[in-house]
C-alpha cells in the first residue's frame, strides 16, 4: 500500500490521528496542496478527484474518502477500536462523523474557500473548477453557532462523543475544532464541557 497525503491539511490529519492510534504504518508520500500538485497530470494518473489523502491498495484500487480509508484500516487492525465494537457504538460513531462532517468541517472549508483571493475560482477542493460565493462565509459562522452548543450539551453527560471510549468520532471533533482556527473561530466561552473534552481528547491524541 501506499498513501498520498499532505501533512497539514485537515483530511490528511484526520486518516494521520487515525494511524498514529491504532499504530499502522504506510509509506506515504507528500502531495503539495500550496503548489497545485493536486491538479497536475501525474497525480490526476493516480487520484482523478485530485484530493488528499488516497490510499493505493497492493491491487491498484484507489480509496480517496477518509472514513473508507479507516474502514479499511480498522478491518486489516481491528486493535485499539475507533469505530466502534457493538452495533450501536458503530452508529453512533458514523453518525457522529458524519454530523461533525456536515456542521463542522464543510462550513469551515466553505469560509476558509470563499473569502480568500487563494481560493478564487477554487471553491471546492477537487477536479472541479468553482466561484465563490462569499455568502458562504456568514452562513459558515451561522452553522457553527448552532452546532458547537448542542455538542457542548452532549458532553455534559459524555466523556467521548459515541460510547464510553475514545472512537474516531472525537478524531473527527478534535480536527475540526483545530480547523476552525483557520478561520479564527473557537470554542465559544460558555461551552465548558467542550473545552474541558478538548483538553481530554488532545491530550490523549497529540
């Protein structure tokens, strides 16, 4: 196998928390994202969507998305478990992801990608060539304003996200938290329960 990543890129950091956890180790080889190596002819050969991370299988299949990445890994490494052991721990991690996915990490991407000159007429990572649409930047703020309250509620009965161990779905959280200071956003004061989770979950993974 072979993983094609970008180190300081969010994704990346998702699938690298991931593997440094359960302790998989891949050869990996850098992508420049600041330099548009994403969009060049070599890489397209290799991942069309031009994104990062994507994981060469021994028989040429392509993974390209991060939780089918980790489903993965976690089937060849069931030790030290991140997406859950029971039925229900299993969806409430994806659940979670997937909520943290849509109300966290996309509205910080979309402000990060519609304000700045860097991005013009790159709105969404990929292949695809967009406008941008600087609406996006408040509804961003918007989203994150409601969703970071009810993870705070959740939290105060919750030591984790999903179940009673750390799964990948506080990965997830602990990302997107350190993403949304790309865009100068945080954790909002009254949110005691997600800054005392923070210092859990950071501690445990960094």
């Amino acid at each position: 196998m072979k993983l094609y990543t970008y180190d300081p890129a969010p994704n990346p950091r998702r699938l690298e928390l991931f593997m440094t956890w359960k302790g998989i180790e891949i050869e990996a080889q850098q992508v420049d994202l600041m330099s548009g190596e994403q969009l060049g002819d070599d890489y397209r050969a290799i991942n069309p969507e031009c994104t990062v991370p994507a994981l060469v299988l021994d028989d040429g299949t392509v993974l390209t998305e991060v939780i089918g990445i980790c489903t993965y890994l976690e089937a060849l490494h069931p030790e030290k478990p991140l997406l859950g052991t029971t039925p229900m721990e299993k969806a409430q991690v994806i659940s979670w992801v997937h909520r943290l996915l849509m109300g966290i990490m996309a509205p910080v991407a979309g402000m990060l990608r519609n304000r700045s000159d860097a991005f013009r007429d790159r709105a969404l990572p990929g292949a695809l060539d967009l406008p941008q649409i600087p609406e996006l930047v408040d509804r961003g703020v918007l989203q994150l304003g409601h969703i970071l309250p009810k993870i705070d509620a959740h939290l105060a009965n919750n030591t984790w996200l999903a179940g009673d161990n750390l799964t990948f779905a506080d990965i997830e959280l602990l990302v997107g938290v350190n993403f949304m200071g790309w865009v100068k956003q945080s954790i909002p004061e009254d949110c005691s329960n997600l800054k005392a989770w923070y210092e859990r979950a950071a501690a445990e993974l960094t």
